[in-house]
C-alpha cells in the first residue's frame, strides 16, 4: 500500500494535514487528518508520526480504517 501526505493552507493561520492512498483520487475519506495546526510544520510534523505508527501497524499486520469507518453513526 502507497500512502501519500497531503498539507493544505486554509485560511491565514490554518493547515490541515491528511493521510490517503496514493492512489486515491477522491480526497474526502482519508485514514488519518489533522485540522486547525497552527503552521505548515506543525501539520508536517503530525503526518510524519502518523504516517510512521501507520506504517508500523501494517508492518504488524493490521488493515488500515479509514475515518468514516471509525466514526459512530448517528442514531
């Protein structure tokens, strides 16, 4: 599995980082997001650790979830 990191500026004084598959081409279910980081490399740095632990958890064997599968539903 490729994953890739995306960081977007928003607004003057916000990023927002997310994980995605590299092959993904619909950026609006990622496994992993961080909203409202203060600097570009606040979120940088955030993406690498996930990036790092997500990589280490299927290099232990465990399927990745995405966000929607991993919020409650509503009800």
């Amino acid at each position: 599995m490729k994953l890739k990191v995306r960081v977007v500026h928003y607004r003057h004084d916000c990023w927002y980082a997310d994980i995605d598959d590299a092959e993904d081409r619909q950026p609006d279910d990622p496994y992993w997001y961080a909203d409202g980081c203060g600097s570009q490399a606040e979120a940088i740095t955030l993406a690498c650790a996930q990036l790092a632990a997500l990589d280490q958890a299927v290099a232990a064997g465990t399927r990745l979830t995405r966000i929607s599968e991993v919020l409650p539903l509503a009800g």
